[in-house]
C-alpha cells in the first residue's frame, strides 16, 4: 500500500525525546521551532510567511489542532477515532488500511480548509492501538525578504509559532525544509503486557525498531535492503536478527529472515534447528505481502510466489554492503 505523504522525512523520529504533557511539551515544540528559524537565517537575514491567512482558515486549523490533540493522548479504539473524524469532517478525510500479517496499519488522509494539511497512522495488534503517527505541513510557505527570493519547500514558522504551537499538545521533530513536521507515540505497556508465544515484541525504540515494525516497513523490496536490517547484517548483530524473525510485521520478518539467509551462506554464523525452522516457515508463508522491485509495481502475494533464491538474496546484501 502506499504510505501516507511526507514519509520520505520518517528517519528523522528515530530518537525522537517525548517531553510530557502541557508546558514540556510546549517547551519542547517552541525550541524545534527556534531551530527551524535559526536554520532559515544561515541563507536569509528576514522572512515572512508567503501570504496572510485568513480567520476562516485559522478557525478550522484550531479544529484540526483540537483532533490530532485528542488522537494522540487518548487511548481510543480505530472505530471511535473514525466515528470521530465522521462527526467532524464527514467525507473529507480517506482510510487506506495495510495488512502486515499479525498487525494492520491504518493511513488516514483529512481533506482540510485551513493552512494546515495533515495525515495520521495508527498501527492495531490483538485488536488494540499499539503505535500511532502524525504529520502535519503548511500550504504556506517562507519568502526571504533580505534579500528577497522565495523559499518554496519551507515550513511556516512564523504561522505555526505564532497561531498553532500554544494549542499543540503533541511533541513535534521538526525542520523548516522538512515536507513536514511529524510526531509518533508507541504504547509500550501494552506491548510488555503481550505474553503469548507468537511474535517477539520490543517495548522500547531500538534501532528504530518499534517505528519500522509498526509504520514503516510495508513493501518488501526485492532489489533493495533495508537500512536498519543492513546495519544489523553489517554488524553480526544475529540476536536482534533471530528475534525480528518472530515480528508480527512480515515485512520485519522477512528482510531479518534473508540477512540470516546471507549471514549464513557467508559461514558468518550456524543456525539452530529452531532458527531455520523458523526461517522455512517465514519463507513458505501464505501471508500476502505488498513488493516492489525495480521493474515492475507493487502488488500482493506471498513471499513464495516471488521466488526469491538464494543466489538473490545474497546478490543484494552483496551490493548493498558495497555501496
């Protein structure tokens, strides 16, 4: 499926600090934004926005604000958080939903009337929200007024300063020539609380492993490798590899499943019995996977109906660690 827009700005949540509640949050947002200003300044002496709002869109940008506040603290079910954007956009706002076998992310994209324009994500395991996203950008933009030229990939600053940042509750990352500035949460208790034998879940981001397992990793690639599975292969990180082989994401499971497939075929390592069990049983599947290779778009099937060999795998995780 495809990702919501903005996601080419995702590596920048990897490290993300979420300040809590009310004025950390404030705090924390109003320096993100001093950065963005002062980034501007290294090529522009002034600035200004690139034209004047209106009331009318200032009104629905606090409507928006309101939403994506409630979305991101509130502990709700998918069903309320779309009875609730029926209530308040009716048919402005478009659902695309991604099976990644034992997870569903959800992408939701609001047609709006104000300065803001926005899209959220949330991903629901064992029926629960376990990770939600938001982005949020500006249809107006900077223009350098010494000297004068425009700035047309640049946030408005001066907009969300001065009208949008008191009423966040929500810590943002944020860059001025960043699409947009983004936001994501993981419910870490519920993810300690799974106590079932299925999958391996991480309740703590590391290597940005919540982040891929529950958003970003939705296509398998064939001609490409991951970059954090790349790191872990890399690095002979073969503890973290046998773990995601039991990620609920198939995606996650898959690309560990070859970086193991060529760790082994490079006499890196030795696999259990256990390991390559589950290494057969990831790639005789019958999950549908949504791939894409450098000829041809994506499309679903199994990771078996592409008939991926060895020889492949190996080839790209070569080349890959030659780039």
């Amino acid at each position: 499926m495809s990702k919501l827009f903005f996601s080419a700005c995702s590596l920048i949540l990897l490290f993300c600090h979420k300040p809590s509640s009310g004025q950390g949050r404030l705090q924390h947002n109003q320096l993100e934004i001093d950065k963005a200003k002062a980034a501007l300044k290294t090529d522009c002496k002034a600035f200004e926005s690139s034209m004047q709002t209106t009331e009318n869109k200032i009104r629905a940008d606090k409507k928006l604000i309101a939403f994506l506040n409630e979305f991101y603290n509130m502990d709700v079910s998918a069903d309320e958080i779309t009875k609730k954007l029926n209530q308040l956009y009716k048919g402005k706002w478009k659902l695309t939903t991604t099976d990644l076998g034992g997870l569903k992310k959800y992408e939701i994209q609001i047609s709006l009337a104000g300065n803001l324009k926005s899209s959220i994500g949330f991903s629901v395991f064992q029926n629960e929200i376990v990770f939600k996203k938001i982005f949020l950008a500006t249809e107006t933009h900077m223009s350098c007024i010494s000297p004068r030229y425009e700035l047309p990939n640049t946030q408005d600053v001066n907009y969300l300063d001065i009208f949008c940042l008191p009423l966040i509750d929500f810590p943002m990352v944020f860059c001025a020539k960043c699409e947009a500035a983004q936001s994501d949460t993981t419910f870490s208790a519920k993810l300690k609380s799974y106590t079932a034998r299925d999958y391996k879940l991480f309740s703590v981001d590391s290597l940005r492993i919540n982040e891929m397992t529950w958003y970003a990793d939705d296509t398998y690639y064939t001609d490409d490798v991951e970059k954090e599975i790349l790191v872990l292969a890399e690095n002979h990180n073969t503890n973290m590899l046998f773990t995601l082989l039991y990620s609920p994401n198939q995606i996650v499971a898959i690309n560990s499943m070859e970086a193991v497939v060529f760790l082994q075929a490079s006499g890196i390592i030795n696999l259990q019995a256990d390991i390559q069990q589950k290494i057969e049983q990831i790639q005789t599947s019958d999950t549908k996977i949504n791939w894409q290779s450098s000829n041809a778009e994506r499309s679903s099937s199994t990771y078996k109906e592409l008939n991926i060999s060895k020889e492949k795998i190996l080839d790209k995780f070569t080349k890959a660690l030659h780039k």
